[in-house]
C-alpha cells in the first residue's frame, strides 16, 4: 500500500536569509562543486567524512537548480517529483460495492493527492483502540525491532543517517531514535494495527489505484497534538530519506 502523493513538491523559503550577498554566491558555488562530487561515486570513498555527509546524492537538477539561483534563500525539502497519470482512471480490479471508486474519484486523487475521508472504526471502538496502540503499544519497544534486545545499535563516532558527522552519537540522540523507532512498523507485533491495514475499507480501494497485490512496506504514528495544525499533505511516491541525501 502507498499514501496519496501531492503532484508536486515545491521549493521552501528559508526562514532566515543571507546577510551578504557574498554569502549567497560562495554558498551556490558550494553546492555546485557537493552537487558534481556527488555524482562521482568511484571517488567517494576516498573523500573525508565531513564531505561525503553534505552531498547531495540523491538531488536532480530541478533541485539543485533552485537552490543555487536563489543562493540557498529557496530549495526542496524533499524529492522534487509529480506522480504519473495512468494510461485510464478506470479501477484497477473489481471490488464490493460499498468500496467501489468512479473514475472520477481516481482521476481527483491523483490530480490532487488524496481521497476520502472514509470511515474505518467504529465510533463505538476508537477510543478502547486509541487506549491500546498509544497507552500500551507506544510505550514499549517492538518485539521484532528492539534495541535493548539488540536487534539495532548506534554507531559511537559517527552515523550518516542520524546525526550530522561533526556529532557524536550521544545519549540524547539515543534517547530520542529509540522512541521514534517505537512508532515505525509496529504492525509487525501488533495484531490490531496491522487488522487496520488488512480492513477492506484500506485495501479494497488501495487495490483498484494499484492492482490486486498490495505491499504494506511501512507503518509509522503520527504525533498530532490537541488544538496543532494537524498534518500536512506529504508525498508517498518518492522522497529523501531522514538524511536529506537519498532518494526513496
């Protein structure tokens, strides 16, 4: 299964602007040379760690284009994509009629990037759910991807993904990566979460976007507090990993 994808991804003012224009040239001259580095991968590893963190590997020229005309006043946040128009917006399969999509719907979505809202629980079953996943299974770490049983480590000095390479990996970054992995792919040990997935609701409309075989590749919670701006649209056909440098 996928999330609905955004058409487009488009380019973020940073909030404080450079103060010189000097500034704004080195950091575009900066970004072409990370920017060419990049795409010579032979050479990598024979590059300082400090630099092979800041290449930007996973950039097109779309991105890389933005940032440095703008002197690094505007760039992607994420993977600069449009997710592709299907040959026919007709259902990929047929499904019981309470589930059925029109073609329109299917066009809206991916002009658009979502569709809905469905109901999915019960209104009589949210909040003994609700109890459940956020009061007991947030709480602890997954059986099947746990750090205190070993099943990841830190690396001590440096590590890419995490942490930027001039940090080390302490105790606060521990701290705070062991409870975010407590929200991703808890589906895999929780029956309940991953009956949410299984519902036809879920999987009888994702299959006519995408075809009868359906891969639930991951799961993660959102954190939406009360009285916050909830969540914003975001793209699920493809964007740049926790470290702003590869492509999914």
């Amino acid at each position: 299964m996928t999330t609905a994808s955004i058409p487009q991804n488009k380019p973020r003012q940073k909030s404080k602007k450079s103060n010189t224009s000097n500034t704004g040239w080195q950091f575009s001259l900066k970004l072409v040379v990370f920017y060419l580095l990049s795409k010579l991968k032979p050479i990598h590893r024979f590059l300082p760690e400090g630099i092979r963190s800041q290449l930007p590997m996973g950039w097109s020229v779309k991105m890389l284009w933005v940032a440095f005309s703008s002197g690094g006043r505007r760039f992607f946040y994420d993977y600069y994509c449009k997710l592709k128009q299907p040959v026919s917006y007709a259902p990929k399969v047929q499904v019981p009629e309470q589930f059925k999509l029109t073609e329109k719907d299917i066009e809206s979505f991916y002009w658009n990037g979502y569709m809905g809202p469905f109901d999915l629980v019960p209104e009589g079953e949210i909040d003994a759910l609700r109890a459940h996943l956020v009061d007991d299974v947030l709480q602890k770490e997954s059986e099947v991807f746990s750090f205190a049983n070993g099943d990841y480590i830190f690396e001590e000095e440096h590590d890419g993904i995490l942490t930027n390479w001039d940090e080390p990996m302490n105790e606060t970054y521990k701290s705070f990566y062991i409870n975010y992995f407590k929200k991703m792919n808890r589906h895999f040990d929780d029956s309940q979460l991953m009956d949410l997935f299984k519902h036809p609701a879920v999987t009888e409309r994702a299959a006519q976007l995408l075809g009868s075989d359906l891969l639930l590749w991951r799961t993660t919670f959102f954190d939406i507090q009360p009285h916050s701006r909830g969540t914003e649209l975001h793209q699920g056909s493809a964007w740049l990993y926790e470290n702003q440098q590869e492509p999914i």
